[in-house]
C-alpha cells in the first residue's frame, strides 16, 4: 500500500470522516497527523492532513470572526442541482459571466480585487439548476489567506469554471491556476481512475459496488477487506475508469480530489482570431477539458457554459412519476450510469425495502413501459415509475 498506516492511525482516521463541526474535524485531524508514522510512503498524505488542517483552523477562525461581527458567513451553502465555482485571475470577467447568466447582484467594476467576497447565482437549463459562485480572484502560487477561502470553495463546489484574459497570455494563466490547485490536492484533468466511497448507514447492505470502469490489480474482496480494515463495512464504492487498490485507499483521504472544469477564454472580442487559436492550445494541452472562447460583456459564447457543466459532470435527468399520475415536472439529476435503485434510495427508503418492479418510458427502455429490476442502468431523459408494497 502506498501509506501503509498502523492500525491505530485508520482507527483515528475513521473520527476524522465521521467528525461533523469544524472544531471536531480539527481535533480529530490533529491526533490522525500524531499516529501517522514518518517515511516516504506518508509523505504525500501529511502534507495534504498538514495543508488540510491549516485550511479548517482558517475557516474555524473566520467563522468565529463572522460570528462576532455579524457578517455573512464567506462559506457558500450548495443550492439548486450542482454548484459550480467561477474561479480565475483578477479582472478576467468573472463576475459579468455570472451576473449575466443569472442575474446575480456581482460586484462589477475595471479594476482587479473588486470581489472580496463570494456571490451566489442560479443558471436553469434542461430542467437542471447550476448554482455559479463569483469568487475573488485567486493568485497562483500565493499562501494568502484569501487564496485559502477560494481554495475551501473550490473544495465544497461540485465543477469549476476557469476564466482567463485573452489579454493576458491565457494559456501560462491555465497551466499556473492547474499547477497550483493540483499543488492543493484538486485535480481539473480526469485521472486515468477514480474512486468515490459513500459511507452509509449500518444495516445489511455491505460494500456494494458501481463499475463504470474496471479494478485492476485487485478484486472487489480486496477492496471490502481494505474498507473493513478502516472499520468501513456498509459503502458504496463507485469506481470509474482504471483503478488499483492504492487508488481506493487514497479515496478514502481524500488527498486527491477531481473537478470537472470548463475553462472560458474571455473578451475574445479583442482579439477574435487569436483567442481561437489560443482556446485551441488549451484543448490540446488539458485532454478532455471543455474550452469555450467567449465574450462576456457581449454575451457570446457564454450560453454554452450550462450545456458544457453538464457535459463533464456527467449528469442526466430523470422523471419520476406515481402510478396513475403525471410525470413530475422537476427530474431527478443523477450521474450517468445510474440505475433504478439510486433513483428508488433518492425518492424514499421504504421504495426500495419494498421493491417489486419499475417500469420505464424512454431512451433506456427496449420499450415504452418496459419492467426491469433494481439494476437497470438509466439514461438522459427517461421516466421512472416505481411499483412498491409500502
């Protein structure tokens, strides 16, 4: 294994992931970084426990100071389907994107550093709602404690969009905002495998497993006995793309952390020709990362920032619908590759203790109204109607 920790330190860990305040996380951080022995096969993982707990004693004392003063908090509660943080350079238009897509109330001015804080905003398309974060500028390779707070929004946003100046040679911009984040743990490229681990509750369901890609150089009993190892018996390990079991234990950390990213090459209007050639060397430069050449003060290009967000986080839509009545107006949004049984845990428990069938209209379904079982794999745009005895 790569940290190859002593029982004692994943026994410490375990109250890390089970901490729910701000001064739980910190105590229990601080005594895992005590048991977690020294030697190369740790280093990676205490410099990430180090980097993470002077984030949370940050937060822990802006919280404190917010309290005392009465002003809001510069954390930003998810709202909506997905949140996405808008991150970038001083003065690269952040702030007209999202006052511009919707309608947010941002801090609008020509000079850089006007955003000092967060400002939330909510993008509807397709049926979803994207929550955008403005957030003040981010500067490469600073340890300031702005820096920090952008860094704890990027952490709890679910994509990023990267927004550069054509102006101001937008590829070294891209590759110093990649360099730094990446130095914090957040990766804005897919990793060749991931893996995520919800925890749940005690009960019989075990380690259950969703392959949207492959395990190789282990068996999923391997994987159910590192859990346990970690006094984890009832999980959902989703794995995606090629994974390995060093992969699933640093799943467990956390100390790598994926963000589907759409980067925005902004007032392109400037330099029109130049902008495309420079979105094109970004493209090729971050395999598999959107780009979008745009022009923010004149709304061009921006409307395909909801379709791209989407496109990378992988989401699809799903309608529910009780039998006898219509199809509910608002989807379900779900990633891709889920099936019937996400959607019966997500409407209500007592749908999938007393499961008998589902039926299915859609892209999905062989035919209209098709019965299929817990483990049909769902697409974009089906309806879902779920015949239960509760």
């Amino acid at each position: 294994m790569v940290t190859n920790l002593p029982a004692e330190a994943r026994a410490k860990w375990l109250k890390v992931m089970e901490a729910r305040s701000i001064e739980e996380k910190i105590k229990a951080l601080e005594e895992f970084l005590s048991s977690v022995p020294k030697h190369k096969g740790t280093e990676n993982l205490r410099e990430w426990a180090t980097k993470r707990l002077a984030e949370l004693r940050e937060e822990a004392e802006l919280r404190k100071r917010k309290k005392v003063s009465r002003r809001a908090s510069f954390f930003i509660e998810k709202s909506g389907d997905v949140q996405a943080a808008v991150i970038g350079p001083p003065n690269v238009g952040k702030s007209i994107i999202v006052a511009a897509l919707t309608g947010a109330k941002t801090r609008i001015s020509d000079y850089p550093g006007s955003t000092a804080e967060p400002v939330p905003g909510m993008l509807k398309h397709k049926d979803m709602l994207i929550q955008l974060i403005d957030t003040p500028p981010i500067t490469p390779g600073s340890t300031s404690s702005m820096n920090s707070r952008v860094i704890g929004l990027i952490r709890n946003a679910d994509a990023l969009v990267l927004v550069v100046d054509v102006l101001e040679d937008p590829v070294n911009s891209v590759l110093r905002l990649k360099e730094h984040l990446e130095s914090r743990g957040i990766l804005i490229t897919k990793p060749r495998g991931r893996v995520i681990i919800e925890r749940e509750r005690a009960g019989r369901s075990g380690v259950r497993f969703a392959l949207m890609g492959k395990l190789i150089d282990c068996t999923m009993d391997d994987v159910r006995k590192l859990l346990e190892s970690y006094r984890i018996n009832n999980a959902l390990v989703k794995v995606y793309g090629e994974v390995t079991l060093d992969d699933v234990e640093n799943g467990l950390f956390e100390n790598r952390s994926y963000k589907p990213t759409v980067v925005v090459v902004n007032k392109a209007d400037v330099r029109p020709d130049y902008a495309v050639e420079k979105a094109k060397e970004i493209g090729d430069l971050l395999i598999g990362v959107p780009v979008i050449v745009a022009s923010a003060i004149n709304r061009k290009g921006i409307d395909r920032l909801g379709e791209e967000l989407i496109k990378v986080l992988e989401l699809i839509r799903v309608y529910t619908k009780q039998p006898g009545m219509e199809v509910s107006e608002k989807p379900l949004v779900l990633m891709k590759s889920s099936t019937v049984r996400d959607v019966a845990v997500k409407v209500h428990s007592k749908l999938l203790e007393g499961f008998m069938y589902a039926k299915i209209w859609g892209p999905s379904a062989k035919y209209p109204g098709e019965k299929v079982g817990l483990g049909h794999i769902l697409m974009d745009g089906d309806i879902v109607e779920i015949h239960s005895r509760s």
